[in-house]
C-alpha cells in the first residue's frame, strides 16, 4: 500500500501559536513529490522557537532535495542548539549526494562530536572513494570514543568470530570445581562462558575472607575479572554484585572505615575491556540490614548521620565488542530464543526489591529471585552460566532451573561439599 502522502502544510501562520504548528509539523508523515510548502519549512527552520526550527528541518530532511543542500550548509552555521545541528548534519548526509561531499568533509573539524558522527555517516556512503577513505580511516585517532568506535567497526575490524557462539564446552557443563578461581581460570579456553554473575569476598568484612590491605583485595579481584573477560564470549554479558562495606573501629579512639568496592572495582572494568551498562539497585527491607542510625537517632548531631544501608549495587557490563545484540540473536536456533522470552512479570525499573537470604552453611548467599532474574533476562537456554565465587551455589541452583548450565568455582572446601551435596558431579570424579 501506497502511503499517504502530504501535499501542503495547511498553516495560516498569524494566527497560529507555535503548539499548533509543532502539532502540524510533527504530524505531516511522507511528503510528496511535488509538496508545496517547502519555503514555508525554510522559513520556520529559522523561528525562534527550537522545537519548532527542529521539526521545521527534519521534515526538510524527509525532501532528500540536493537543491536544499546550500540552504542546510547556511543554516548549519547559524543554527546555535547542538540537537539541531545534529538534525542538519543528518539531512545533508541524507542527500546520498556527491554535492554533499566537501561540506560533510567540513563538517568532521567541527566542534561538536554529534556533527562529526553524522558526517562520517554521511561519508559512509562513499567510503570507497580513496580521499574519503583517507580522510576517514585517519578519524581512528579521534579523541571522541563514539568516532574511534564507528571507524574501527567500518574499517579495522578483522576480527574472526567464531561460529560456536550458542555452545559452550561440554567439559564445563554443569560443574563445580575446589581451589582458587583464578589458577582454575588460567585454563579454561577463552570465549568459553555466556554470563558471569558473582559476590566477590567483601574485603576483610566476613571471616571468610582475609587480605593484607584494600589495594591489594583491588588487585586480586582486577586480575581475576581479566580472566573472566578472557574466557567470556563475544559481547556476553558480566555482573558483579557488590557493595560499599565498613570495616568496624577497633577502639574507641579510632573511626571505623568504609570501602567503596563497586566505585573502586568498577574503573579496572571498563579498562581491561568490558563496557558498562547499567546499575541495578538491589534493595532490602530496612529492619532486615544492620542499624547504624540509632546512635544518630538520640543526639541528631550532624557529620554523624549514618544511614542503614539497605541496597547492594548489581552492576551490569558486558564485553566490549564491535557485534551488535542482534548479531547475538543470529547465532542462536529459533527455538532457543523462543523458550528463552522473559516471562511476564519482569521488573520494569532498574530498583529490585528482593529480600536477603540465609542460610546456615555460609554467610552471604544470593536470593535464588535474584539469580533467576539475572540469568532470565541476560542469558539463552541451554547457556553456560558462571560463578567465579560460587559460595554455596546459589548461582547453580538457579541456572538449573532455568535450564542453563552452571559452572562453579569456590576456594572453601565446606562450601564446595554442600554444593556437590545440592548440585552434584566434579570435573575430576569423571
Ligand atoms: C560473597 S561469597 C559468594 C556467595 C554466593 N554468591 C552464594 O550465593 O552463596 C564469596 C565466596 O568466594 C569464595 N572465594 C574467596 N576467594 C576465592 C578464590 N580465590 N577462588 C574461589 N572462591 C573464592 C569464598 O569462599 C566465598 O564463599
């Protein structure tokens, strides 16, 4: 079906106000071919009104008319708001014309990284033009992070990805090994795991746990998450469960210290690779965490507020790649990514409210709600699922039920037998 197209604007300017026009403006869909309002849309790219002047352009844009092409290349240069620019930039490199070039050439010097990335996708078009392809491949160098991106996707990706993206090792399917994650680690093969999700030991909070300073609990984690990207598929996914923790005074002469371990941990991340994407908020009923305010609560004395502390911070990254989600999509058989929909119910904002769990073997166990939602919503069926820091298996319980496989690691040896004792079978037993 043909779809329908407008013909003229249909505004009697004075006696409009600009919600009227923005209402036309945003409403007029395709325009056709011989349109008639063209110089009425050049006169209201230039209103004082922003919205106005934004709409105004892109339904110009929606023209693709090369004889607009001087009239965007003026405008560009007195057009003030960065969104708009954006919008004009967009129109010109819409045109698909040769007559575009040496202005979208102009264009990658400006200031603004917004109209250089509309440029180059301008450019884009005629990229196997050698000055246009010289003039690009040299933006590698950029300082804007979005321009490195798009040129190394466009020019410099000769990555081999591989075809077994949707399978993991057999080897590792559904097992649970004792001793340090990391010399466990050093031998699984790279691009072996689909989601990591993991507590890590809170510094020298839970006796479980001894280091000798901060610095070095920040070292010894770094290096174990760069074996984790190493062994994470491409673009898969990473969460970390952690949260700022208060190591007690030890007298009264001294204060008590706290450590900001998501704040902290979180830079190594985003250096050794993985990309960040979002911080979930896990939040417990307030009687069910520690009381810190009740001595604010008698002397009100400020500087010595302190709130209970009932959220964890999940944050989620996932491995940097040049592989959109959808190329994710490709790899898997229909049927997966149909048993795999997220069933209804699904948390909709990025607060979870989700109660603490106990249990009488260890003293940090995840809530199986939470395990189930993190493995619903950022892995497939039949996946392989990791817990570097597996404590009583949590993790493995919950990627049982979901239908994926579990991979577990854990240093101490009573919580590795109550997992064999919940999960079952050892690499070494086979
Ligand atoms: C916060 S707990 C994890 C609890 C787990 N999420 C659960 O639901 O039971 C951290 C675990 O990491 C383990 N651990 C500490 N250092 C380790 C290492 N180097 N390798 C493997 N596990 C380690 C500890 O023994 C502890 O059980």
């Amino acid at each position: 079906m043909k779809n329908k197209q407008t013909k003229s604007l249909n505004l009697k300017l004075p006696a409009l106000t600009d919600k009227d026009i923005l209402k036309r403006l945003k409403s007029l869909g395709y325009l056709s071919d011989d349109f008639e309002d063209v110089n009425l849309l050049k006169e209201l790219s230039g209103n004082k009104n922003q919205d106005i002047r934004y709409y105004a352009i892109s339904n110009l844009a929606k023209l693709a008319d090369d004889n607009l092409l001087e009239f965007f290349y003026l405008l560009i240069k007195s057009e003030k708001t960065s969104r708009n620019r954006r919008e004009i930039a967009s129109a010109i490199g819409r045109l698909r014309s040769a007559k575009a070039i040496d202005i979208l050439l102009e264009l990658l010097s400006d200031a603004d990284p917004n109209i250089i990335l509309q440029s180059i996708r301008g450019l884009l078009v005629f990229k196997k033009e050698k000055k246009i392809y010289n003039k690009l491949i040299k933006l590698r160098f950029h300082e804007n992070e979005l321009v490195q991106k798009i040129i190394e996707v466009e020019f410099f990706d000769k990555k081999n990805y591989s075809k077994n993206h949707s399978k993991s090792p057999d080897h590792l399917k559904n097992t649970i090994m004792l001793g340090d994650t990391f010399k466990i680690l050093k031998k699984v093969d790279e691009e072996s795991i689909h989601l990591t999700f993991t507590s890590p030991p809170y510094y020298n909070a839970r006796d479980y746990s001894i280091y000798n300073s901060y610095k070095s609990y920040l070292k010894f984690l770094i290096r174990i998450f760069k074996q984790v990207h190493r062994v994470t598929k491409e673009g898969r996914f990473f969460v970390l469960n952690t949260s700022p923790i208060i190591i007690p005074r030890i007298g009264r002469k001294y204060s008590s210290k706290r450590y900001p371990i998501p704040y902290d941990v979180h830079k190594g991340l985003i250096d050794m690779g993985w990309e960040f994407l979002d911080d979930i908020v896990w939040a417990k009923p307030e009687p069910s965490v520690k009381n810190r305010v009740a001595g604010f609560a008698q002397h009100r004395k400020p500087l010595a507020y302190k709130p209970n502390c009932i959220t964890e911070c999940v944050m989620v990254y996932r491995k940097k790649s040049n592989k959109l989600i959808d190329w994710i999509y490709d790899q898997y058989p229909k049927s997966i990514i149909d048993d795999s929909k997220v069933p209804d119910g699904y948390e909709t904002s990025n607060i979870w409210k989700i109660d603490p769990s106990h249990s009488k073997v260890h003293s940090a166990t995840f809530p199986l709600e939470l395990c189930d939602r993190i493995i619903q919503y950022y892995s497939f069926k039949e996946d392989l699922v990791f817990d570097p820091f597996a404590g009583s298996g949590s993790v493995g319980v919950s990627a049982k039920r979901n239908g994926r496989y579990f991979f577990l690691t854990e240093l101490n040896k009573s919580y590795y037998d109550e997992m064999m004792r919940k999960l079952g079978k050892d690499l070494f037993d086979q």
